[in-house]
C-alpha cells in the first residue's frame, strides 16, 4: 500500500491514482458483514444505488452476491474504476462511471440510495477544528451535499458512514436546502463509527433544525476560516481504515 506523506494526500487524486495502481483492494471503517443489518434495514434489493467514491471497496461486489444488483459505483480516479470494472465484469448489471462527486450532472438519472463510506472523511482530512469547518472545506462539503440530494429521488435516502460524531456532523447534514431528515445509528469496532441515514422530503426534527440554527449563528460569530494543509505526516489512515479483519 502507498502510505501518503501527509494527511493532505488523502484529497488528492494523484494520490489515489498512484495508490490504485499498486492496491487490490481496501476498505475504510468496516466491510459489508459488519454494516449488513444497517444496510438491509434503509436500503430494499430493487432499489437504485450511487455508490459515491467507491474506491477499491469490496462493498459493491459485497452488496451485489446479497442481491443488490442496481448499483451505479463512481469514483474520481480512472485507474481504480477501470480495475474495478474488470475485476468485477461477471456482475454485469452494476455499473462503474469516473466522475468527481462535487459534479454527478452526467448520471442523468435519480437513485433511491446514494451511499458514501469514509468519501466525505476523506475529502475533509484537512479540517483542523471539528467545530468549526474552514470556508472552503464547508462551500466544498456544500457543494457536494447538493449535488446528492438533487440526484435523490423523493423518499429515497443519503447514507453516510463515518467516524465523525453527530454533533459535529448533523449541523452541516441538516441545511434546509437539502429537505431530508436525519436519523443516526452508532456501531462499534475499536472505535465508535456512525451511520446516518438522510431521508429526502421528511421533516427534520425541531432538535435538528435547532442543532443546524446554532451552528449557523456561532459561524457568524466566526471570522473567515481558512484551510490549512498539515505538514506533518499524521497518521489519519488509522482513524479511518479498521476493517473486520481487526477483531
């Protein structure tokens, strides 16, 4: 595996690129056993899925033997697609698509699912202050929230698998723009992980929609947050990367 030389590698496509080149495969946070009640209990075998920055996961190929065959995988690096694409071609109702997750207008399609696994994490490793999000990690977290919630049809559900905690994270999942609710489970390896399932057209609750309002006044309270690259080489692969394999 290629390990990066700073937490700041783990947003980056380069990165990913050079490490798929070398890497069969990788899960963040757990595999498809340990999530399976969870997954069985939001997400129905006919359902349309987007699987977001499917990586080199074993989840999708996972999810298809259990029956969940209507699954659109995309992902930013080409490299791990076309290696997922030919590792996995017996499966030939799933689908695998190179696209930035910030831009999904060429799916053309809405989904009852979009699920991400460790993808937001990932794309926030640079993040210094769980209370406050710089600016640009928050336009960009925005940004992407936006383009699943358009991509969702009316009932379905955003799932987000994470080992950031609820009131850290539910503020920025409950902006009314996005009309979902939120509901949150917790699961446990080594560490605690949570799971979050948004439901697009519920009413978010009065203990969201409060949560969401205090951040928003504490924020304007903030000067401007800016985002500023570690330079140290932390080891963020450990928070994230336990896989069933650690019990």
């Amino acid at each position: 595996m290629t390990f990066p030389q700073t937490n700041n590698d783990y947003s980056k496509e380069e990165y990913w690129n050079s490490r798929y080149k070398e890497e069969d495969e990788f899960d963040w946070f757990s595999t498809y056993e340990t999530l399976k009640l969870f997954l069985n209990d939001s997400i129905a075998k006919h359902d349309s899925i987007l699987m977001l920055g499917c990586g080199n996961s074993t989840l999708s190929a996972e999810m298809y033997r259990d029956g969940y065959h209507n699954i659109t995988n995309v992902d930013y690096s080409g490299v791990v697609i076309e290696n997922m694409e030919e590792k996995y071609e017996d499966m030939t109702e799933m689908t695998w698509k190179v696209l930035d997750i910030r831009n999904l207008d060429a799916l053309h399609q809405d989904f009852d699912v979009v699920l991400e696994k460790g993808t937001l994490d990932a794309l926030l490793v640079n993040e210094k202050d769980p209370w406050f999000m710089s600016t640009e990690a928050e336009t960009m977290l925005h940004q992407v929230l936006l383009q699943i919630t358009r991509h969702l049809k009316t009932g379905g559900r955003f799932i987000s698998i994470t080992f950031v905690q609820p009131h850290f994270r539910k503020p920025l999942y409950a902006r009314t723009e996005y009309d979902w609710s939120i509901r949150t489970f917790k699961f446990e390896k080594v560490f605690e992980y949570f799971y979050y399932v948004m439901t697009k057209g519920e009413v978010l609750s009065e203990a969201d929609a409060r949560l969401r309002d205090e951040y928003k006044q504490q924020l304007d309270q903030q000067p401007v947050r800016s985002c500023s690259p570690d330079s140290e080489n932390e080891d963020y692969l450990f928070m994230i990367s336990l896989s069933d394999e650690d019990d």
